[in-house]
C-alpha cells in the first residue's frame, strides 16, 4: 500500500469521525434547546398570580383610628 493511499485512507476516515461527532453534537444541542424551551414555557405558566393582586388606596383605614393611650 503506498503513502498516498494509506493518508487517503486516514483522512476519509478522520472526516467521517468528524461528520459523526458533529451531528452527534448537533442532536445533543437541539435536545438541549427544547429542554430549555419546554421549561421556560412551564416556568411562565407558574409565575401567574392566581388570584388578583389587592389596590392599595391612599384613605385612612379604621385601624389607624384605635386609641393606644388609654
């Protein structure tokens, strides 16, 4: 087997390796992705109030009125 051939070989061989490991990579990176948009979406849903948020008014309340002196 001659030098040309043999670093032929290896090259193709190295490339394929490389194509593999990169679209191994790629699948890891979308599952990853979805992970995280799966859980920023349940993450939205839970930071809703269940129940609406009281008004805070500016006019004396009948607590404030008790006499603590007596």
């Amino acid at each position: 087997m001659s030098t040309v051939n043999s670093n032929f070989g290896n090259e193709a061989l190295s490339a394929a390796m490389m194509k593999k490991a990169s679209e191994a990579q790629g699948q890891i990176a979308m599952a990853l992705l979805s992970g995280a948009a799966q859980t920023a979406s349940q993450t939205s849903h839970m930071n809703t109030p269940a129940a609406p948020v009281p008004q805070v008014t500016n006019t004396a309340s009948t607590g404030g009125n008790i006499d603590t002196y007596a």
